[in-house]
C-alpha cells in the first residue's frame, strides 16, 4: 500500500487500554521514544492490537500547537 502520509514511525505495542467507545493505544518506537493514539474501540478490535504486535503509526496534520509558560 502507498500512503502520502510522510510521518510513518515504526514501533511496537506496549499498551492497549480499552474504554466504552475509544481504545488508548501506546507505541513504543524503535527510536526509543513512544507515541499514543485514541483509536475507535471497533477499529483497534478490526487491527487485532495487542501488546508486542509491531506496528506503523502515521501522523498526518496540519497544524502542531505548541505551549510554554
């Protein structure tokens, strides 16, 4: 498959943490770092997320906000 989005990080599961609706999903990066992301409960059911599956997270926004005090 051959996406536009640019950000494409690779990683694995570290976290799945279902809700009602929304399931929190955390992506341990092979950077070292990790990404979070809310996805719908049907969708990450649909991926068959669980802890240790590699995966790609894809970022695509148009604005990034940043904040300091």
């Amino acid at each position: 498959m051959r996406l536009s989005t640019r950000n494409q990080l690779v990683g694995t599961v570290s976290a799945v943490k279902p809700g009602a609706v929304m399931t929190v999903v955390t992506v341990q990066l092979d950077g070292g770092q990790s990404v979070t992301a809310s996805i719908t409960k049907d969708a990450a059911e649909e991926l068959e997320l669980e802890v240790g599956k590699p995966v790609t997270a894809l970022v695509k926004s148009t604005e990034v906000m940043l904040g300091v005090e």
